[in-house]
C-alpha cells in the first residue's frame, strides 16, 4: 500500500468517529474454565457500538510485548459500560485474564460495519459457535426491541465450553443451548440445530458468528433454502482499520464472474454469507 493510501486509510478512522482512548476495567471474573467476562467503563457504549462492530484492545504498553491489539466484539452493552467473553489461548488473553478493576486499558473503536437489520415482525435465528455466542447479545436485543421474534442458537464442543447464554438470553424469545459431544442441549453443532429450526418453521433470517468451518455450514444450509444470512468472520487482525491488509477474505464480485478480497476489519466483519468463497 502506498503512503498516501495508507494516510487515507489513517485519516479516515479519524473521520469516521474511530477513537484511540484509555479506559478502566471495572470486571473481569472467570466464568468457565478459561474464559472470561471482562467489564470496560464506557459512558454511552450502547450509542458507540452497532450491533456486530469490534474494538480493538491493547494487551501490552505499544512499546512491550505483545505489540498488537486484540480484537473483541461486546456481549453486553449498558449507557456506561460494556462487557465481553474471550477465551485464554495465548500470551496476549492471559495477560487479559491478570486485569482488576482499577486497572486501565487502550482501546480502539467502534471498528468495522455490523448487522444489517431486518424490518419489524421478522422472525430470524441467531447461530452462535464458540467464542461467537456472546458477541450476538446485543443484536439479539436490539432485534428484540425492534419487534422481531428472536430464536438464538448457542453452540460448543461440549458442556464445559458453553458460555454466553446469559448474554443471548435477554434478547431472545428462545435460546437453544447445543453441544458436539451431546454432554448438554442439542445434541450436534449449531448448524445443526439451525437446519432443524428451518425445518420446524418460518425462518426470515439467519445471524451466524463463530468458526470458519461452522460459518461454512451456516451459509450452505441457509444457500439451499434461499434464506438470507449475515455472518460475522473472524481472523487475525493487527490494525483493525485496514491500512495493513493482514485480515483478508476471498469474495465474489458483484457478477458472479471473479473474486476479489475484502478486508474483514474494513469490509465486514459482517458479510453476506453468499458472497464470501467458503
């Protein structure tokens, strides 16, 4: 990328209402084995915050490892705090896991487009896998909210890695908990209990956030019976504004002809499920 491209690129998060600040942790509590809940003071982070927008957060001082933010989606949002679930799987989340209330933090954000919502009286179903679960908490309310009859699936390997109910259940009219191992709820993955949702009823749209291989799943099933579907990828990240190209995804072109890449931090993280090339 050239000077100028990545001066806009700086410019443009500046633009956009992107802002680099400094806040308190307020909470951080284990809430299975290796994962964590943690609280960030933020006055108005339900106005900062669209449903399916990141942040990104700064584990080490800039100059100290680890050098690169961590991004994270919201699971929860109050007018003056949010929270997250993220799981202990490297030096940066088990630096994360060290944090008390007190203890202040970087923080970029809001990054990245989020859900596009449908009309009021939709009925639609939410699939969470992994780590993705809590992330779809506030859209489940804002759908909710908004009229729209929400069915949330929750999915994990096994019963031990099922976290974010608590998140997903207030916005949901239903929540279906699933697991791999059939150690709690549906037994089977979460495309699983998405593919005996549709089969049970009217579904209008799918919200999914999770794995690749789940999302995959997610966007065949929905394909196959012409259900729009939104999904939230995940991918490694060291800029989350996309000057550093470092987050890419292969995409259909408009025409159906070729493929080009967008940028998940810039371009999503939400995409139309029938555009990406799984």
């Amino acid at each position: 990328m050239a000077i100028d491209d990545l001066r806009n690129e700086i410019d443009g998060v500046n633009a956009s209402g992107k802002r680099d600040r400094t806040v308190a942790v307020t909470g951080n509590q284990e809430i299975a084995p290796g994962f964590f809940r943690m609280r960030l003071a933020l006055p108005s982070a339900n106005r900062v915050f669209s449903p399916g927008q990141f942040f990104q957060l700064a584990v080490g001082t800039g100059t100290t490892a680890p050098f690169l933010r961590r991004p994270f989606a919201p699971a929860e949002l109050s007018p003056e705090s949010f929270a997250f679930v993220y799981a202990v799987v490297g030096e940066g989340t088990r630096l994360m896991s060290r944090l008390r209330p007190g203890d202040r933090v970087g923080l970029l954000a809001p990054l990245g487009k989020g859900y596009a919502r449908p009309v009021s009286g939709s009925r639609v179903v939410l699939a969470g896998g992994g780590g993705g679960g809590p992330s779809l908490g506030p859209l489940a309310a804002a759908l909710r909210e908004n009229g729209t009859e929400v069915i949330s699936i929750l999915g994990a390997r096994t019963a031990g890695r099922l976290v974010g109910g608590d998140s997903l259940e207030p916005g949901s009219h239903r929540l279906v908990s699933c697991t791999d191992d059939g150690s709690a709820g549906f037994a089977g993955t979460a495309a699983d209990a998405l593919a005996a949702e549709i089969a049970g009823g009217r579904v209008d749209a799918v919200f999914a956030c999770g794995p690749a291989p789940m999302l995959k799943a997610v966007a065949r099933i929905t394909a196959a019976k012409n259900i729009p579907c939104q999904v939230s990828m995940e991918e490694r990240m060291a800029c989350g504004f996309g000057a550093c190209v470092g987050c890419v995804v292969e995409m259909l072109l408009p025409d159906g002809k070729g493929t080009k890449y967008g940028r998940v931090c810039h371009d999503g993280p939400v995409f139309d499920a029938g555009t990406i090339v799984w």
